[in-house]
C-alpha cells in the first residue's frame, strides 16, 4: 500500500518536472513555451508572461521557429500568437524585449508592411503560409506564446 502511494508520488513528481518546465509548457532544447489559452493585447500577454516568470517568446534560429510554428500548427487552437518582438522605439528597427536586434526572421511576403502607420507588435498568423511573422497592432487580443530558458 506504501509502495503504491509512493510510487504514485514519484510518477506525479516525474510528469511535473519532465525536463525541468513548468506544468502546461512544452520542453524544446533549452527552453519551455507555453502557448496560451487565454487572449490579451502585446502589453497583457507580456505580463502574463511575466507572471508565469518567462518573457514572450524570442525566436532566435530556424530550428527555434521550426519547433514553434510546428508546435502551433499541431497543437495549437488559436489563429495567432503574439511574439516579443516590436518596432515600437524606432519604426522598422524589430527588437526584442532586452533591446535586442533580430539575428533571424521568418516574415510572410510583404512584411513588416506597418500598415496603417500602427502595426509594431510581432505576431505568428496561420493564414500566412503556417504561422509566417507579421507586424499587427499592438492593442488586438490575441493568444501569445511564452518562453522560460532553462
Ligand atoms: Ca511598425
Ligand atoms: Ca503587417
């Protein structure tokens, strides 16, 4: 009967700490994501982020954004997700959060467009080619996705 609890026990222990991510994130190399399942505008989803202690996801090598956009179009419900890119110090200088320069990009044809002179939040769209980057308004409700570096 003790066996049974404390085998039960260490099962439990084991699936939460399945590569040392947080319950609900998803392990790839040295990083968790989680892809949300609730909607904010970029300036909510980052302090969801915040809250759950990562940041909005930085994309930071093709494999990275493989494994992001593969994991959005296998598993994910929601038809965009913000990332923690913006133009918004300076238009069309894309950083992430931190102040730093994109070193990769993954634009959809004719983005960054800024269209409307408004458009300086980062996002993954699936009617873009499978989750292809966009520049959006900022203020939109979308799911976003955060990230927690091992
Ligand atoms: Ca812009
Ligand atoms: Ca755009």
């Amino acid at each position: 009967m003790q066996l049974e609890i404390l085998s039960a026990l260490v099962c439990f222990v084991v699936t939460v700490n399945a590569a040392g991510c947080p319950l609900g994130f998803v392990h790839h190399k040295r990083s968790c994501y989680w892809f949300s399942v609730v909607k904010g505008s970029f300036a909510e989803a980052h302090a969801y982020c915040q809250y759950l202690e990562g940041h909005l996801a930085t994309i930071e090598s093709r494999d990275e954004d493989l494994f992001v956009r593969g994991h959005a179009r296998r598993h994910g419900k929601a038809h965009h997700y913000w990332l923690g890119g913006t133009d918004l110090n300076i238009e069309g200088k894309w950083m992430w959060e931190g102040q730093r320069r994109f070193s990769f990009t993954n634009w959809y044809h004719r983005q960054p467009d800024n269209a409307g002179h408004r458009e300086h939040c980062l996002e993954i769209r699936k009617h873009f080619s499978h989750y292809l980057w966009n520049d959006w308004i900022c203020s939109h409700n979308l799911n976003f996705i955060c990230e927690k570096k091992l």
